[in-house]
C-alpha cells in the first residue's frame, strides 16, 4: 500500500529536491557552480508548486512527490517536478508507480490537458512519453574532448575550412527572421505547440534575449563562412551559468550540408566558448530533431536534461494517452 501526505511548508521538501538536482547536474558532467545555480532556478520555479511526501504501508516516508502548473499560450499544462523514492525501500518501484498515478491525478483535477516532466537520467516510468527535447552539454577547457567519442579536442581547428566573422547590423533582420521561423518550426515539431503558438513564443524570445540586437551585451553573433561565401551563423551567450556558454543557434544553411560543416561549426562554438572564458558550452535540441541529436552525441555532447510531456486522458488521468497533443509537424 501506499499513502501521501502533503508537505505544506517548502522546507520540508525543497532542500531535499535541491540536493538531488545538484547531484544529477554534476554526475551529468555540469561544474559544481553551474550546478547550484542551475538547481536554484529550477527551484525557484517550484515555490508555488504541490509537494508530498510518498508513505509506504507502515506509514514511513520512503519518497516525494512535487508537481504543478504552469500556462502555455492560455492553457493550463500540469508538471511533474520530482518524483524519487529511496531504492532501498522502493526496490520494485510499486511506490514510485503508485507516485505516477497520484501525480496524473492532482494535474487532471487541476485542469491541465497535459503533463511534462525533466529528468535527468533515463526513467523507464517516463519512457512512453515523446520526447520534446534535451538539454545538452560539453566541457570545452583546457584538456576536454580527450578519450573516445569526446569529439574535437580543446585545440582542435574546425574539420573543414570554416572561418567565421561578427554578423553585421545590416545582417541581422534577415538571420532573425529566419531563426524565428526555425525556432517555431522546431517547437511545433516536437509536439508541444501549434503554430500560431509556436509563432508568438519565438518571436517574444528573441526580443527578450536581444534586446539591442547584434550589440546585446554578453551575446556573440556569428557568420559562418567558407571559402569567404556565407554558409550559416552561431548564437552564443556568454556566462549563462558560471562558466558557461549557451549556444542558442549554431545553424549550417541547407544547401552546404553532408559537407562536414555541422562539425565545424560545433568547433567554431567551443573555441568560442573558451575564448569568453567559459569551460562549458551548453544547447538545446527540439525532440523529432534526430539528425542534430545525432551530430550533438558524435562529437561528445552528453544529456544533461531531457524534457517529455504527454496528454492527460479525459478520465482524470488515469493514464497517459498514447499520442503526443499534436502530430508532427509535415515539413
């Protein structure tokens, strides 16, 4: 049997949930500072959030249990937060499937239409859920890259004869357009927005993170070349966590694909990365991106994060429906 007590005061749950976010971004290969700072958003994010205590048949608590809601585009969206239990106490895992059950619940009886959970390792519960995307990383400094699968090396020059140069003012209407209409695309195609969604969010990010455009301080704005022709760009800002870059876009354009060129432009990211004095270059990939997911794994990104959502079924949730909200998108 298994029971659930809320825990209505943030100090008997968020400490615990802070210390095994912590953990997981280091063992997942994030510095210790990056860690910290990256756990304390995510906890931030949770103070308004539902937490209990999973109990096991002798009233124990053996586990915890914190989910959520939040709005995307004026719909309600459940979350699931945390869902751990001690494996010594859990060692067939009917407590963190009966967790699942309850979770399911509050989040159908809270109004949401959907669940998403992050997980930091892969988690059999989870595993029907599509995937909407991962968050990976590479340690770039001094000495990274070594041993096999690592990729390029810290010193290593782009596999092709890529060269690169700051984007120009003259440029940048027209690369933000198009990494608009890229990004939309790509949330659209994971599943988790309809296009019209997509549109609006993709165009609210980009104001919100270039604000003054090519001169937005802290952000690297790049052409791509070969040759002296433009064949993509990069997007990178600086100390997005301590010692670490986020490459927001590193985009070969179509036409100068299959050429070699997506590797170097990951390199041109890294000896970026290291150049602002950072140790570790962080992205995103959409879910359904499987060509980027490929690339990212062959020359040594590791998943950090990976995001999956579900719908919740019209019976409140019982169960996970078996298709994602929306189907792929067709291009």
């Amino acid at each position: 049997m298994t029971d659930f007590a809320l825990l209505t005061v943030p100090a008997d749950w968020q400490p615990a949930y802070r210390r095994r976010l912590i953990d997981s971004y280091r063992a997942g290969g994030l510095p210790e500072p990056a860690a910290t700072e990256l756990a304390a958003k995510t906890v931030e994010l949770s103070g308004s959030w539902t937490a209990a205590s999973i109990l096991d048949g002798d009233g124990r608590r053996i586990g915890q249990v914190v989910v959520g809601l939040t709005e995307q585009s004026g719909r309600s969206v459940g979350r699931i937060g945390e869902l751990w239990t001690d494996p010594g106490r859990d060692e067939q895992g009917r407590h963190r499937r009966a967790a699942h059950a309850w979770a399911l619940r509050w989040c159908a009886e809270h109004g949401a239409g959907q669940v998403v959970v992050r997980q930091t390792a892969p988690d059999r519960l989870f595993a029907e859920y599509p995937v909407r995307g991962q968050t990976r990383i590479k340690p770039v400094g001094a000495g990274a890259g070594v041993g096999p699968g690592a990729g390029a090396g810290a010193g290593a020059e782009p596999p092709t004869a890529m060269t690169y140069r700051p984007m120009t003012h003259a440029e940048y209407p027209v690369w933000k357009a198009a990494g608009t209409q890229r990004y939309a695309a790509d949330m659209v195609r994971a599943g988790s927005w309809t296009p019209e969604q997509a549109r609006e969010r993709a165009e609210e990010d980009y104001r919100a993170l270039l604000p003054e455009g090519v001169a937005t301080p802290g952000n690297t704005l790049l052409v791509l070349q070969s040759d002296g022709e433009p064949i993509g760009n990069a997007w990178l800002k600086h100390g997005f966590l301590s010692g670490v870059t986020f490459g927001y876009s590193l985009v070969v354009h179509p036409e100068f694909r299959g050429r070699g060129h997506g590797r170097a432009a990951m390199t041109v990211g890294e000896q970026v990365t290291r150049a602002a004095g950072d140790q570790v270059l962080m992205l995103n990939v959409f879910g359904g991106n499987e060509v980027a997911m490929s690339l990212y794994t062959a020359v040594g990104y590791r998943v950090l994060e990976e995001t999956r959502s579900c719908d919740l079924t019209p019976d409140a949730g019982r169960r996970p429906a078996s298709r994602p909200l929306l189907p792929p998108d067709p291009m």
